[in-house]
C-alpha cells in the first residue's frame, strides 16, 4: 500500500510539471503575438521607460496583454459628425429667465421690509451659481447613428436618440432669444411629449450647421431638411385675414377676466397704498356719478363694458395677429416647413408621413367672414396639447379661405377628397336632442309651477322645441365616408367642422353602448392614432359601425344575416 502510494504521488507531480511547462510554453506564444502586433512605442518596455526614470534594469517591463477586436458592428465606432456645448451668451439667458420669476417679488418685499430682501437676493445669487455649473455641464454630439446630449448640475442626465427616430426638428427664437443673438433647437420623436431635446440656446451659424448634419445623416427619404426657405409655395397668410382670425377668436372675456385678477393681485400685493389710489379714484367716480344722475351712471357704466370688451377684442387680435405674423407654408421632397412669429420666430418641419389628421374648422363668428382654420395632428404634438396650442404648432394653416384650405387638404393627404360623398348616421341623434329639451322643460315647469309667472311657463314649455332644431341640425351635419383609403368625418350644429384621417394611421378603436343605445341599435365610435388624436363618429348604426371597423382592418368582415338583422332592429 505504501509503495502505491508513493508511485501516485510521483505520477501526480509528474503531472504537474507538464502542465506547468505547456502554461508557459502558450504564455509565451501569446506575448510574442501581441508584441508583435502592437507598434514599439507601445510595447511593454516602452510603457515602463515613459512610467519610470529607472529604465528597464532596474524592473524589467511586464508586457501587457492584448487582444484581438471582435468583428461585428460594436467595433466600428460611430463617426462623430458635430459636437459642442452651449452658447456662453445662454448663461445670461438662464440667469434673466429665472431672475424674472423673483424679481418683482423682491421688489414688493425690498418696499415693504428692506431687511427681508437679502432672502432673495440669496437666491438670485444661486440662481446665478446654477446657470454657469449648468452651461459647464451641459454638452452634445451628433454622430452617423444618434444625437447624444450630456446635463446636470448634480445629477448626471444623458439621452440618445436614434437619428431613425426623429421626424421634427425645429428652431424657435423668442424675442429675449432675438436681442441676445441666439436660437433654440428643438428635436421632435413620435414618442415624446411635445420636444424630446431642445438645445437652448445656441449661436445661429451654429444652430444652422447642426440641422444640416441632421439633414445629411437622417436615414428615411422624408428627413427635416436644413433650408425651410428653398420648396414650393403653398400658402402665404395675409395680414387681414390674420386679423380676422384674431377678432373671431373670442378671447376678449378672458382677457377681461385676466385684467381683473391682475388688479386683485396688485390690491394684495402692494397694501395700503393701492388702497388708497383706488379710494381716492372711487370717491372722483362716485362724485361725477351724483352729479350725472341715474341715467348718466347707467350710461357710463354701459361704455365703461363696452370699452372694456373692446379693449380686450383688440389686444386678442393684436396677439393673434403677432404669434403668426408672416406665416409661409412651403413643401420639399415630401416635407411641410412652417415660419411664424413676429416676437418669437418659430421654424417647424412636418414630414407628410408624420401627418395623422387634418381638421378643417369654422366657427359661426368664422363663417360670418368665410374663414377657415386648417388644424393638424402630427405624431408628437398631440402629446403635449397645451403647449403646441399656446405656441400654435397644432395649426397647419392659420387662416386661409375655404377652397384654399381644400386644395391643401387634397396636397397633404393626395387621396383625400374634400367633399366625399357622406353618409348620415342613425335619427336617434336628433330624437335624443328632442328628448333632452322635453325632459328639462318638463322639469323647468314643474319645479317653478307656483314661483315662476306665466310667461316663464311659455320659455320652459320652448325648451323641446328649440332642442330639437338644434338637434336637427346636428344630425344633418354629422356624417362620415370612407373612401380611396382616407375616413372623413364631419360634425357640428352652427359652426362647421371637418377631418380626414388616412387609414393606416389608426393605431386604436373604442367602441361604446348604453343599454339604450343597444336597445335603439346605435354605437359610439373612436379612432385613435398616434399621438393620441382622435375622430369620434356618435350614433352610427349597428351594421355601419361593424362595417367600417371591418374596412378599417379592425374586425373581421361582418356576417350579412347579422348585418341585416341589425338593420332591421329598432
């Protein structure tokens, strides 16, 4: 036993010391290939003189391993087409945007308690402080495959967007922005909510370059191209007809409205003073009242509203007519480019692609002097509706006239027909309507039977009448085609409204039924596209609404017995 273990021990080392040998053996082989692969000044010996004054007798030089790069995409690096940080002149612009926030509070505060004021002026020095650490921070590069953007003053933000996935990249220059000398640079996706990047600001000449890399390197045919100036004219809004949309933007009560509580903050901000202003001019007014009489009040106060509203009337349309002074529409290999603006200049390019609905409105006051305005719904816009309303990115066309507007439809979506041959939807519309104003009469009446006087009685007792012509007219201007693949849909009761949605965009459908609406054999339907935008059809029939869910692509094609047996439901 002894003497096999002593002959299994000696097998073992034996072993050992082959393995040892055959180690060192391909250790060696690999250090003479990366060696022989790597240049001489980046050798290991090399490595150890430029690390260590001794040279190499005093420690010889490990040389370091190498390896082979993998093939595949990871090893071509991507090409870095521009890069760069920040206008130095947006420090000052950080600094005004976010001084001006505080700055008439300090003042109000500095009035009132001077002591207190050191407080914000605290802050107004780190907001300072911020705004240089943010434009150190803050740096982008555009390569082959992506546009990448660097930010954060403490927490370290980066993004990558693919350059196949940008469909909108846009230039605003507000009027501060215009004075500095500088520009903002928006980057639009279909999944973002409103702007996915926005560099802000930067120098012009440097905005201009960087949207003609985008330009160059934007992989589909219908990419935002860098001159919006160059294509073909589509529409050029004239100064009247921007006016006109501005009076009939009925926005004179809410500007009203606005003039009120700014006087109300003002009454609690200043204090006793204010108070006393206004005391003084209310006991001028009382005085000139007592001595005019009843009469003479009623009158001035008549003028005094009528000044007021028009007053407001006026400065909605000076407002309107400002946000889209000098609005051109051109178009370029397949993309709409927009430029508006008379304070804020606002550059935006729309692939036609990215379009997914257009909406052809007319209010009453519109209709008054045949005025259209041409609406769209483009796949990231919709996501963010109030900001794309308050900078007028949801208007394709401000202001145009009727046939005009059609001709654009028929340019946007070429299969689309303005007029369509249109089909009604089921009568139980203007029976609702009619049953409505039946039933609030019928209420009206019999909660005042006893308070109310006679004539009262004659208005309650109106109610259904008037409901129904209403709803009359509402269900003559609802209808819906379907027709060289584009669905269009209208409705309305005095104003006019239109839209037309080509069908490959709908992503989504809802369709709902109360008991009631099954029991009259009627559906609610709603279309969905990207960006959440959305064409409602009310009371369609049955079978309809089967068959165009089925013509849509949504459901299979409808059983006829069924379809029939719907029709003839009740």
């Amino acid at each position: 036993a002894a003497a096999r273990a002593a002959a299994a021990r000696a097998a073992a080392a034996r072993a050992a010391i082959a393995r040892a040998a055959i180690a060192r053996a391909a250790s060696a082989d690999t250090r003479a290939r990366g060696a022989a692969r790597r240049p001489s000044d980046e050798r290991g010996v090399g490595r150890h003189h430029a690390l260590s004054p001794a040279g190499p007798r005093a420690a010889p030089a490990r040389p370091l391993r190498s390896r082979a790069p993998r093939p595949g995409p990871r090893a071509v690096s991507a090409r870095v087409l521009a890069e760069g940080r920040l206008d130095p002149r947006s420090i000052l612009l950080r600094i005004v945007e976010r001084i001006k926030g505080v700055g008439l509070l300090i003042v109000l505060v500095a009035l009132q308690d001077p002591g207190a004021a050191g407080v914000y002026l605290f802050v107004a020095a780190t907001t300072i402080g911020a705004s240089l650490v943010e434009y150190a921070r803050y740096r982008y590069r555009l390569t082959d495959e992506a546009l990448e953007i660097t930010a954060g003053v403490f927490t370290r933000r980066e993004r990558r967007i693919p350059l196949d996935r940008i469909h909108d990249v846009g230039q605003e220059q507000t009027l501060l922005r215009r004075l500095l000398g500088v520009v903002t640079v928006t980057v639009e996706t279909a999944s973002s909510s409103g702007a996915e990047a926005k560099l802000d600001a930067l120098a012009p000449e440097q905005a201009r370059a960087l949207r003609e890399a985008l330009a160059r390197v934007t992989p589909h045919p219908e990419a935002p191209q860098a001159a919006p100036s160059k294509g073909a004219l589509l529409h050029a809004s004239t100064p009247g007809e921007l006016l006109l949309l501005g009076f009939t933007d009925n926005r004179a009560g809410l500007l009203v409205i606005g003039g009120l509580v700014v006087f109300q903050e003002l009454s609690e901000a200043l204090g006793d003073r204010f108070r006393e202003a206004t005391d003084l001019g209310a006991r001028v007014v009382a005085e000139r009242a007592r001595q005019a009489g009843p009469e003479g009040v009623l009158v001035a106060l008549a003028l005094g509203l009528l000044v007021l509203f028009l007053l407001g009337w006026t400065v909605s349309a000076g407002l309107t007519w400002a946000k889209f002074h000098g609005f051109v529409l051109r178009e370029r290999d397949g993309v709409f480019h927009r430029r508006y603006g008379l304070l804020t200049t606002r550059e935006q390019s729309l692939p036609r692609r990215y379009l997914q609905i257009l909406r052809l409105e007319e209010s009453p006051l519109r209709r008054l002097v045949r005025l259209v305005v041409l609406k769209a719904d483009n796949a990231g816009s919709a996501l963010d509706p109030k900001n794309a309303q308050k900078a007028g990115l949801d208007v394709f066309v401000p202001a145009a006239r009727r046939a005009a507007a059609e001709r654009l439809v028929a340019r946007v979506f070429p299969s689309a027909r303005p007029r369509p041959p249109w089909r009604p939807v089921a009568p139980t519309y203007w029976r609702r309507w009619t049953l409505r104003g039946a039933l609030l009469g019928a209420a009206v009446a019999g909660a005042g039977l006893l308070a109310l006087p006679h004539p009262a009685w004659g208005a309650a007792l109106a109610l259904p009448l008037l409901s129904g012509a209403l709803g009359l007219l509402a269900w003559r201007q609802h209808g819906w085609s379907l027709d060289e693949g584009v669905l269009a849909v209208r409705w309305g009761v005095v104003g006019r409204y239109r839209g037309w949605m080509p069908v490959g965009r709908v992503q989504a459908a809802r369709l709902r039924a109360t008991p009631f609406d099954r029991l009259a054999g009627v559906r609610h339907l709603e279309l969905i596209v990207i960006g959440g935008g959305k064409l409602r059809l009310r009371y369609l029939p049955a079978a309809d609404a089967d068959a165009l869910l089925a013509g849509l692509g949504l459901r299979p094609a409808p059983n006829p017995r069924a379809s029939s047996r719907a029709a003839a439901s009740p």
